[in-house]
C-alpha cells in the first residue's frame, strides 16, 4: 500500500461545520488541534485515570486504567491516520475523547447503570453521555458552556462506534443522522479495539490468569507468533517471550487496519469526504485475516478472562453497590451536591442521580458509598 493512499479522503479542517459558539482562530493551532487541547484539559479526562478498564487497582499498579488505555487508542489511532493521510489532529481529538462518558466500574458500571434508568423507561450510554460532558457538565470558559468543539468532534463522539438513523433522538438530529462520519472517525472503535484486545492480554498475563501455551492453544495466529518468538529469543524469560508475540499483535492488527480500510475505500470507488458520508456501509475495516484474529483474541478473552470468579465478584460488589446509591440518592435528593440539586427543575430525579454516578471516579464513588451507609 502506498502511504499516505487515501490522503484525498482526509477530512479538512476548512470544511468544519464549526463550533456552536463561534470563536476568532487561533494564530498557531487550527480547530481540530485547539479540540484535542480541550479535550486533554477537561476534568473528565482527568477523571479517567481512576476509573476501571478491566482489571481492579487493587489487584497491582501496572494495570491499565481508562485513562491510559485511551492514550494507547489515541497513539495507535494517530498511527493509522498518518499511514493512511488523514487529519491525524481530528483522529486524535476523537480518540482523547472516545471515553469521556464511561462511569466507574468500566463496561460493567455502564450495564448496571443502564439498568438502573430503564427502570424508568430510559437509557444510559456512555456516548450520549460523552456529548453532554463536552457540551454542558464541563464549565471553563466565560463566553459559553461545555468546551465548544466543533462540530465533527461532537459528531464523531456520538458515532465513532455506532449509526445514527433519523428519529434516535432529539439529541442526536443536528448530527446528520443516516450518513456516514468522516474516515478519521470510523477509525476510533476499531483503534479501540486493537488497543484494549492487546493491553487485556497483557494485563491479563500479568496477573497470573494465562499463560502464552493457554493463548497458543486458543489462537491459531498467535500460536505460530509464538513458536517465532521461542525460536529467537529461546533464552528470554517467559513474561518477555509474550511481550514480543504482544508487540507482533498489535503490528498486525494496525497493518491489518491499514490495508482493510484503503482496500474497502479504493473498491467502494470514493473519490470525496462526502462520498464517505453516503456510502452505504463503513469504509474503516480489517482485512479478513486481521478480522479473524481480532475476533479470536475477543472470544478468548471472553471466555478465559473475563469469566473468571475475581472480576466476576468484583462486577457484582461493584454493580451492587451502584443500584443501592442509586436508590439511596432518589430516596434522599438533598444529599446531591448543590449542582445537581439545581438541575431538578430541568430533569427528572433519575437522570439527575444517573448522572451524578456517572461522573464518579472509582475512588470517589466508594468513598460516597461509604458516607451513604454510615
């Protein structure tokens, strides 16, 4: 593949629909590079260093938490668009952001809360909460609220990792739904996915939950990455022995990437970013061996990983804990900070609460549900 093969498909910044707030230019950072700086400066951001990825704090320092895991998606991200000659400022400010929603507790955390707003025939999701993060809950500017990024940051939150049809909802109608976004957001899930499928392995490893003969007998491609690395390193300790098969993964999925996603745009003959918006399906893929390999890495993880009794008890104290301060704080509206107390005018009890948890980090939220109980 020549670099730099679908540079005609990256989205320009010229052509930003722009913020909602209009702001003067910068002198030196355009749009895009002025998001990804918000993004980096917000207190949710921040927030997502003590916030579960997989594994519990508890278990050792060296885990990934949701913060780093997104600056693994952003870096493989930005990667992948400078590969393919996209914007990789956009592409970075969406992978900065791709999380910013996610409540303590990691997927777990989100299902329980979920469960908890259909309890009054409504949802939660992390994306949808991610745009109301940017667009309200963050206040660090006098002339407007949230971080007024521009439109395609905005749009890429809400569609990174699923379609927008027309009629999902009124938050979602200004956000062209029934097209595609641009490459450079296509890009997030599947960067999400190289990234947390590899670091869980790792993490995984770590902790003493498989060992490389487990994944070789379980992965096919890995097998054969393995019997290389015994081969070159026969005298490498067997943590290092893994890394390496590690370090060739993630290599071949971002390849796999690469080449998928410039094989699907050159063979779906778009030639402009708004022949990316109306095409039919998404151009962002895996060739088919890197989708085989990314779906192997998945199931196993699901079944020798995830299952196990440790983060199954650990989900259930967790998810537990979440539907008794849920009730605790719509039975007891004056416990809320003053912030939230506010919005009860605006929103239904329910929606104040959900969104009050969500905010939580891991930390914050244990040392609330302690103060709860007492």
């Amino acid at each position: 593949m020549d670099p730099q093969a679908l540079a005609f498909l990256r989205f320009p910044v010229s052509r930003s629909q722009g913020r909602r707030y209009p702001e003067f230019p910068h002198r030196y950072r355009n749009d895009f590079r002025r998001d990804r700086d918000r993004v980096v400066h917000a207190r949710a951001f921040r927030r997502l260093e003590n916030k579960t990825q997989v594994f519990p704090p508890a278990v050792s320092d060296h885990f990934r938490n949701r913060l780093t895991h997104t600056m693994e998606v952003a870096q493989i991200a930005r990667t992948v668009a400078s590969a393919l000659g996209l914007d990789e400022d956009l592409t970075e400010a969406l992978a900065l952001a791709h999380d910013l929603g996610h409540p303590p507790f990691g997927h777990s955390g989100e299902q329980e809360l979920n469960r908890q707003m259909q309890r009054f025939g409504d949802v939660f999701n992390h994306n949808i909460h991610a745009l109301r993060i940017v667009e309200s809950f963050e206040q660090r500017y006098a002339r407007f609220p949230g971080l007024n990024l521009t439109f395609e940051v905005r749009e890429g939150i809400v569609k990174h990792s699923r379609e927008v049809e027309p009629g999902d909802g009124p938050e979602l109608e200004e956000f062209l739904p029934g097209l595609r976004p641009p490459l450079e957001s296509q890009l997030i899930d599947l960067c999400d996915e190289i990234a947390y499928n590899t670091a869980d392995l790792d993490d995984a490893h770590a902790a003493g939950l498989l060992t490389a003969p487990d994944l070789a007998a379980g992965v096919a491609l890995f097998r054969e990455v393995f019997e290389t690395i015994e081969s070159q390193y026969p005298g490498a300790p067997e943590r290092i022995q893994f890394l390496e098969c590690v370090r060739v993964l993630i290599d071949l999925l971002v390849s796999s990437l690469i080449d998928g996603t410039c094989r699907t745009a050159l063979e779906a003959r778009v030639e402009t970013v708004d022949d990316v918006r109306r095409s039919p399906y998404r151009l962002a893929r895996f060739t088919s061996a890197g989708q085989e390999l990314n779906s192997a890495l998945k199931a196993f993880l699901h079944q020798q990983v995830y299952s196990t009794e440790a983060l199954r008890t650990e989900r259930h104290r967790s998810n537990a804990a979440i539907a008794e301060l849920f009730q605790f704080f719509l039975d007891h509206p004056g416990r809320l900070p003053a912030y939230h107390q506010d919005k009860a005018g605006d929103l239904p009890p329910h929606r104040i609460v959900c969104d009050y948890i969500a905010g939580m980090t891991d930390g914050f939220f244990w040392r609330t549900y302690e103060s709860c109980s007492a």
